[in-house]
C-alpha cells in the first residue's frame, strides 16, 4: 500500500473527527450560554414579580409595617427625573401629590434640562404648593403648604464652570495684566448658558472690577450662596442610576434610592 495514500487517508479521517469535535464544543457551549441566560431571565422576572406584589400589598395597606410612616426626619426630599419623564406633568403631579399627602413639607424637583421649570405655575397650582424662597417666612409657619424648589443643570457648579471657562477664553489672548470683568460681561456670560444673573446684584460693582483670581471666588459664592438645604432623601427616576447633574455638593449625606 502506498505510504502517501494512507497519509492522505489519516489526514482526512482527523480532520473529519476534528470537525465532528469543534461541532460538538460549539453546540455545547451554545446550549450552556442558552440555558444561563433563561437561568437570569426566569430570576429577574421572579425578581420583578416579587417587587409587584410588594408595591400592591404596600398601596392597599396589607403590610402593617407600612402602614404608618415615620416622616418626622425626612425634612426635605429631592427627586430627580430624567427629562424625557418630567414631560409627562400628570406623572409628576400625582407624585407630588402623594409625597404631599404622607406628610413631606419640602420638596427639591431636578431635571437637566429644565423642563420642569417651564410648568412650574401648573405644578404649583395643582399641588396647592409655593415656591422656595431661601428662606422661611412667618406666612408659611402660619398656613404650611408643600414647598416646592424647581432646579436643573443650569443651577449648579457646571453652569458656573461655563462661564468662567466663556470668559477665559474670551479674554485669553488680551493685551492687559488683570483684565477688567464687569457686571455687564457676567450678566451676559451667565445667561449665555442658561443660569440667571440675578444673584449678581449681591455683590458690589468694586469687587466685580477685581482681577481673574477675585472672580473665580464671586463664581464660588455664587452657586454656594444660591443653594438650597441637603435633601434627607433623593429619589431617581430615569434609566441609569445616578444623580443626572443633580449638585453634588447638596448631597454629602444624602441616601439615594
């Protein structure tokens, strides 16, 4: 028998069983990955069922342990909605609504865009609520009636940060050792992106003609100074959990549901 005819043989008959082998590995690891991921489907739907069922006895009242809720502590509450979910206003109300209704006085309303501030006459007015003023007035201890405090990313340390990143690269390239920024220029660079100068009027003229250093601390004041209290409590409602801009330095000890 010719020795090449039989190496030909022998490498055919290999190759075939090794085909057979890959074959057999593939479908097995297919048939592995398959039955893990019905493994996670039928725990996230038990998961999710369990979480129904929780939320129906709790809205009934079934669970005695919810039926009276201790809300002494939680002074003020945050929430903050991704902004495709603060345009559906309903929602939100009934939200408010509810809040207002087991007792929370306080209520902090965030999404990015702002969209929430553009409703904010509807919302106060279907949740009989007035706006946050800085500050407690003799009226509210007298009539108390839900606060509400509307804010976006404008409001916060990235709105600033705009600014002054605006100014610098406006004045970057100017022939002068400290260059001048007046109220006018800040007035403009604030409302350029989006967060209102009013605050501005707080300060003198004199410290606004200081030099870059004494506006960076005008910048700090400002969006320390505009600031609301820290939330008890900040709730998310939005795809991804995190806080969508919401002011970091409002919620150092803030728990986050």
């Amino acid at each position: 028998m010719d020795v090449t005819y039989v190496n030909q043989k022998f490498s055919l008959w290999t190759a075939k069983h090794h085909n057979v082998s890959l074959q057999i590995a593939q479908f097995a690891s297919t048939l592995l990955w398959n039955f893990m991921h019905f493994l996670v489907t039928i725990w996230y739907l038990m998961w999710n069922l369990v979480h129904m069922l929780e939320s129906f006895l709790v809205s009934h009242e079934f669970l005695k342990e919810y039926k009276s809720l201790d809300v002494s502590k939680l002074r003020y509450l945050a929430i903050v909605i991704e902004s495709d979910e603060a345009r559906r206003i309903s929602n939100v109300i009934e939200l408010l609504q509810w809040v207002a209704a087991i007792g929370v006085k306080h209520v902090c309303l965030y999404d990015m865009e702002g969209v929430l501030k553009e409703s904010k006459e509807i919302i106060l007015a279907k949740c009989n609520a007035r706006p946050w003023k800085g500050a407690e007035t003799a009226e509210a201890l007298v009539e108390p009636k839900l606060i509400l405090e509307f804010t976006s990313v404008s409001d916060g340390k990235q709105g600033v940060e705009k600014a002054a990143n605006l100014l610098f690269a406006q004045y970057q390239g100017v022939d002068q050792d400290k260059p001048k920024f007046t109220e006018a220029l800040l007035d403009e660079a604030l409302r350029l992106i989006g967060l209102s100068a009013i605050h501005v009027i707080i300060f003198s003229r004199e410290f606004l003609q200081h030099d870059t250093e004494s506006l960076f601390h005008f910048y700090f004041r400002l969006f320390t100074g505009c600031s609301g209290p820290e939330p008890d409590l900040l709730l998310i409602y939005g795809p991804t959990r995190c806080h969508l801009g919401f002011p970091a330095w409002r919620i150092r000890y803030t728990e986050m549901v």
